[in-house]
C-alpha cells in the first residue's frame, strides 16, 4: 500500500465523519478519495459546487 492510498482513505474517513470537505482534499488525491466514497455509496459528497 502506497502513501497516496493511506492519505486517500485517511481523508475518506474524515469526509464521512463530517470533520473534512472533499473540497479541501489536494487535487492530486481526489480521484483516489472519491472511488472510496463511491464504493462506500457517498459518491454525492465528491460532487463540488461549480
């Protein structure tokens, strides 16, 4: 397991929990979250505002 994938779910975790917005997660890292949030069925909340 890659750094990359620990910060991923890292974040994935702390955006479901409520303590982070997929918007402050780095650009390089929100394709990584979002397939967790999407396998999670939370693919909604990786949906931003344009």
């Amino acid at each position: 397991m890659e750094l990359s994938d620990v910060l991923a779910m890292l974040y994935a975790t702390y955006i479901i929990k409520g303590k982070w917005e997929y918007s402050n997660v780095p650009e390089m890292l929100k394709p990584q979250v979002k397939e967790i949030l999407e396998a999670e069925e939370l693919g909604h909340i990786a949906e931003e505002s344009a």
